[in-house]
C-alpha cells in the first residue's frame, strides 16, 4: 500500500508532538519568529489531519516559512535544531499538497 502525503504528515507530526523545541533554532541569525512559524505549522498540520482546509493567511505562512526555513538553514548548528528544521519544512509541504489536492478537489 502507498503511503499519501496526509501518512506522511501523520507519521511527522506523532514524531514531532514529543519534541522540545531546540535553542539553537531560535538564536540562529535570521530566524527570530521560529517559534511562532513552529505554532503556525503545528495548527495547519493539526487542521490538515482533521481534513480541514487552511486559511489563506495560514498557506501564506507555511510558504514564507518554508523558504525561510531553506534559506537559513546552514546558519542552523548541526544538532538537534538541524532535523528540527528538517521536519517543519517536511511538514509544512506535506500540508501545503493535501491543502492544495483539497481546493482542487
């Protein structure tokens, strides 16, 4: 059986619901709001699982964090935030699929 982005997201997200969000992620130059961007991600993984679909402010922002998340993400130090970051990119376009495969419905 294939697995759908929406496994994926569930999987993601039961693996990072028991995480602490990392230090090093927040100091790292150019990502001051990561912890609002992890909030943002952590309410539209939760809404994507439930088969709601995301608001636009919501779609806005998993995109602006994700290309901040990529464009940052060698300034993050090796360690716990590195897969951390990994896992909200992951999870934000996981998100993002089944957001858009709904509207296109």
């Amino acid at each position: 059986m294939t697995r759908t982005d929406r496994d994926e997201l569930a999987i993601l997200w039961a693996e990072h619901r028991g995480r602490t969000f990392p230090d090093d992620l927040k100091f790292t130059d150019g990502l001051d709001d990561t912890v609002l961007l992890d909030l943002h991600i952590a309410g539209a993984v939760m809404n994507t699982l439930r088969g709601d679909r995301l608001p636009p402010f919501t779609v806005g922002a998993l995109k602006e964090g994700i290309t901040l998340l990529r464009r940052s993400f060698r300034k993050i130090p090796k360690g716990p935030a590195r897969p951390y970051a990994a896992r909200l990119i992951q999870m934000s376009t996981l998100a993002l699929n089944e957001h858009y495969r709904a509207v296109r419905g």
